[in-house]
C-alpha cells in the first residue's frame, strides 16, 4: 500500500512540475498550442475537481455539474455586456450566483437517492441549458462574445496568455488543497462517512442532508470559478457549455483519472483532452477510438488511472 | 377547438413514441440495474437501418421490418460483447462506459452514411390525411404511429403480465438474485430483455425517421426525455413508464403548442416569444423535478427496496 501510495503521489508530483514548467517549454519551443490546450485542460480540470468532491468523497453522483461552469461563465458575460468589467466585481458574483444554484439544486435533489439523484441533478442542468438559450438579449441560442476579459487593475493582466495559464493553475492547485483540506477535515469525514453508511451516520447524531449541502454547495462554487475562467479563456459563453454531454465529459474525467483521488481527476482531465487532441489529429472520426477506449478502460481498469498506477507498483 | 384536438393527437403520438423509448430503459435499469445511455444510439441506428433498407429494398414495410431485425441484433451482440460484463458495477460504471458506446456510434454514423442527414420517404398510402371527425383531418401516418405503438403497448403488457417470461421479467424486476437462485437462466433472460428493449427503441426510431430527419445525435435529447419519464414513472415499472409517457408527451406538445399564446396574454409579445419556447422545453424538467421532490421513488415504483 506505502508503495503505491508512493508511486501515485510521485506521478502527482511529477505533473504538477510538468505544468509548471509548461509555458517555458512553450517559450523554447515556438509551440504556443500547447499553452492554450493546457490552459483549457487546467479550467476543466478544475471543474473536475469539483466533481470529485462531491461524487468521490461525497458519494453524490451529480449528472448536471455543467450548469455551474455555465452559470460562472454567464454571470462574467452578462456583466461585461451590461459594461461591467471589473473582475473584482464579475468574480464574486459568478461564484455566488453558482453557490446560490447549487444551494437550491442541492436542497431539493439531496431529497432523492442513488439514480434517482442522479437524473434530478440533470434536470436542473437542463432547466439552466433551456433558460440561458432563452435569454435573448444574451445571444440566446447563439452564445454571448465577451469583447474584454476581466479587468484586474494592474493586479493581472488575463489577455497576457502566460498570465492567464498562471491564474488557471493557481486556482487549480487551490482547489486542489482545498479539497484535500475538507476531506481531511471533521466536516470532510462527516461527509466521507455518511458515503460509507448514511444510517450509521445519522444513528451517531450527524444531520446527514446539511453536510451533504454544505459539501454540494462547495463543489458548485468550485465549479463556478471554473465556469468564470473558461469564459475568460474563450471570450464567449453559449448555453452548450451547460449541455448534459459536457456534464457526461467531466463525469468521464473524474472517472478516468480516479474517483476519490486527491489528484486523479487532473490526470483524468489531461489524458480525456490531450487524448481528444490527438485523435482528432490524426483522424476527423476520433470518438471512432475514444468511446471503445472509455469501454475497455471501464471493463478492465477499475479505479481509473489512479487505481491502475497503485495496482501496478503492487505488481 | 379544430387545433386542440390536433395537438391532443400529436400529443398522444409522441407520448407513445416515448413510451415505446421509456420501456426498453426501465426494463433494462429495472431488472439489470443498469444505466444504458446507448439506449438513444440504438434509436438512432433503427432510424438510419430503416433509410438505408427501405432505400433498398424500395419497400416501406419490408425496409421496416429488416431495420426491426437488424436493431435486434445490434441489441443483442452489444450485451453481449460488452455490457454483460458490467451488470452488477457501479452505476457510475454503466454511464462512463455507455457514453463511449454514444461517441463510438454517433461517429460510426458519421462514417458510414456521412455527417448530412438522411430522409425517409413515406409510401403514397401514408400521407393522406384522414377524416377522423367531421371536418377534422389528420395525417394517416401519426394515426399508424398511434395505432402501432398502442399495439406494441399491449403485446408488451399481454407478454409481461400473461406469459411465463413475462412473470421471469417481473420476477428479476422486483428480485433479481432470488430468480438466479431459484435456477433461472439468468443470462438468456437478461439478453432476451436487453435485445427486446433494443427493438423497441429501434422501432421509435424508425417510425420518428419520417417525420423527422434522420441525423447524427438524434437520439441524444429524446434519451433524457425517455430517463425523465422513467425517473418520473418510477424505474422498472412498465405501467408508470405507459402513464408517464404519455404524460410527458401531452405536457411537451401542448406546452410547446399554446404556452407562447398564453404568454403573450400577460407578458409582451416579443419578451413572450423568447420566453416561450425556453418555458416550454423548460416544462418537462420542472415536472420531473416537482415529481421527485414530492414523490422520490417516482409515482409508480416497481418495488421496494
């Protein structure tokens, strides 16, 4: 167990250098493609975090985490439509319009279980995906141009391509020692526990839905940010950003990599998109690939990515 | 009142339409357990299998039938190459390794019949309106549809509450191991319901190609209508699946039919006409939502567990 233990947490380290020494390599290189897919692949990746939070510690299978990315991605569109340009401004607002959405999907979903949380969660995803195509002085259907980036004073510039993937990684690693911080926390167990055996839990005197919530909600705002730095990074915003197919990608994300790790959902995210990349270079078909390859990994690779590393130093 | 009982009609079909979708779904997730998310790929393929043969074989019916058989077997090699092995996973497992099969077939499709889309001419027969009332008209092919599906609905209820597989099916559906126990084959049953929820799901495709065009992702949407309406029937039962479907259909097409007239009665009419259309896909989702925060288990749950 210490060896794979050791053999995750090294191949952990190892991309986490790896993306930090990425624009450099971009720099050297000329290849300024790179920075802009990893950059992308940081946003989602942290949108995937999210994810795991709640459907790896917390047990929550939500089918709609999408809604959030759209969410965070509309408020900073709609207020840089309406002239409001300060990312100081746009940010909090995003973050608090997706906690707000997750703290009412969360109170009347956390009524259902198992499937049946499963398809709630997509409703209300769906309800969001219909009512930002009906926003029409927003673009409606067509999606929403953001014309300028977040304004951040002089603290940071988001058009300066090297910046942005910076602020990317930072909120990713945040995240990420955010999440690590709450699962190792009292709430966190709470919540890890109530996944393990919710009769048990409530049994003990823990109100099993208001921790469930708390973490629901948590997980919404994570995601939010992530919706506020996507927007950011492709200057527009539509509603198939919130579509049930970009809540399926990121639940194939957090699977990959490894549901209930602390870093499996980035590995998850990296390999899905580069793989996504790659095969779309070569060949126009490449979900021709992709989908038999998410089959296989599914039939013979339990725990994803991450679960195939700790059986593989176990021998 | 002539419209009403138009989108009364259209109403009724599409609910039909879905149902014959929705029991497949909550057959295969009622007595396997599993999330089939390729459910709408296999309406997809009954759709293009059915423009392709009856191009063929210049036959309505014929191409019909063929489309039918050839979704069948799709059904059955497909559980039986890949997804026997996942009953009894996670059904996390179900949706990521299902949602490969959707990518895997929309680009399948994509190779073999090209990204435009396809059209299903009818035969002469069924394009006349007929004259269902009088002075009012209305296309023989929704009728047929009607017709069809209300069969197939019958046949499903006759086989399932009638027949000694019909009593193995309900038996997995509220107690899946104890029929293993009891030394049933349980995997001839579990293909035999897989490979019967691919046909039907075939047969929706093939009687939606013509009104609609045959496309790449068509099965995409009508697939969350169809989890919707199981969710809100309650899984793994047929007869909720019937009521919901039905429900869902009337509630979508009226919905999508008299909701901008509403609206505009008490909004503007050019905030009503964006409004509506976003209210009415919006409906559905709203219904289920209410549903399951009144009722969790569905209105009609098969069993408790």
């Amino acid at each position: 167990m210490t060896a794979s233990l050791k053999v995750r947490s090294a191949a952990a380290l190892l991309i986490g250098v790896g993306l930090l020494l990425l624009p450099l390599y971009s720099s050297v290189s000329g290849n300024i493609f790179v920075l802009t897919l990893f950059t992308r692949i940081a946003i989602l990746a942290l949108a995937a975090v999210s994810l795991n939070l709640i459907m790896g510690y917390g047990g929550m299978m939500s089918f709609g985490h999408a809604a959030y990315l759209g969410i965070g991605g509309y408020a900073v569109g709609i207020l840089a439509h309406e002239g409001i340009g300060s990312g100081f401004i746009q940010w909090p607002v995003a973050l608090a319009a997706a906690a707000l959405f997750a703290l009412v999907v969360g109170a009347l979903s956390l009524r259902t279980r198992g499937v049946y949380f499963i398809m709630i969660t997509l409703a209300f995803a769906q309800m969001a995906y219909y009512i930002a195509s009906g926003l029409a002085r927003y673009g409606g259907d067509d999606g929403l141009t953001i014309y300028k980036r977040s304004d951040f004073g002089g603290l940071i510039n988001l058009s300066g391509r090297v910046q942005f993937y910076y602020l990317c990684l930072a909120c990713l690693f945040g995240s990420i020692y955010l999440v690590w911080r709450i699962i190792n926390s009292r709430f966190g167990l709470v919540v890890q526990g109530l996944r393990s055996n919710e009769r048990r839990m409530e049994a003990i005197g823990f109100p099993a839905n208001r921790y469930r919530l708390a973490c629901f909600v948590i997980a919404g705002t994570m995601c939010g940010l992530a919706g506020a730095l996507l927007a950011n990074n492709t200057d527009f915003v539509s509603p198939a950003a919130m579509y049930w197919t970009r809540s399926g990608d990121l639940m194939v994300m957090v699977i990959l990599g490894g549901m209930g790790s602390m870093f499996g959902p980035v590995i998850g995210a990296i390999v899905f998109l580069v793989l996504e990349e790659l095969l779309s270079q070569v060949t126009e078909y490449w979900a021709l690939i992709m989908g038999p390859l998410l089959l296989l990994i599914v039939l013979f690779g339990r725990g994803g990515i991450m679960g195939l590393l700790g059986r593989f130093s176990r021998g | 009142m002539l419209l009403v009982v138009e989108q009364f009609l259209n109403g009724l079909q599409f609910g039909l339409l879905l149902f014959l979708l929705a029991a497949g779904l909550t057959l295969v997730f009622g007595i396997m357990d599993f999330v089939n998310l390729a459910h709408g790929s296999l309406y997809m393929m009954g759709a293009y299998f059915a423009a392709t043969f009856v191009a063929w074989t210049g036959n309505f019916i014929i191409g019909a039938l063929l489309a039918l058989g050839a979704t069948l077997l799709l059904g059955i090699v497909l559980e039986f190459v890949a997804l026997r092995h996942l009953y009894g996973r996670d059904h996390l497992d179900h949706v990521l390794a299902t949602f490969g099969l959707i990518l895997f077939f929309n680009d399948a499709v994509r190779l073999i019949w090209g990204p435009a889309g396809l059209a299903l001419p009818l035969p002469g027969w069924l394009t006349v309106p007929i004259q269902i009332m009088p002075g009012v008209y209305y296309p023989a092919y929704r009728l047929a549809i009607i017709t069809v599906a209300l069969a197939v609905a019958l046949m499903l209820y006759l086989v399932v509450m009638r027949t000694r597989v019909g009593m193995l099916i309900r038996a997995g559906a509220s107690n899946r191991e104890m029929i293993g126990a009891l030394g049933i084959n349980i995997n001839l049953l579990f293909t035999l319901v897989f490979g019967l929820g691919a046909s039907l799901a075939g047969l929706a495709g093939l009687m939606q190609a013509p009104i609609l065009t045959v496309q790449i992702g068509m099965g995409e949407n009508i697939l969350i209508l169809a989890f919707v309406i199981i969710v809100i029937g309650g899984i793994g039962s047929i007869r909720g699946a019937f009521l919901a479907a039905i429900f869902v259909g009337m509630i979508d097409t009226l919905g999508r039919a008299f909701l901008p007239d509403l609206l505009r009665q008490m909004l503007s009419s050019t905030a009503a006409s964006t409004a509506a259309p976003a209210l009415s896909s919006m409906l559905i989702y709203l219904v289920m939502a209410i549903v399951l925060v009144v009722r969790p288990e569905g209105l009609f749950p098969a069993s408790r567990r």
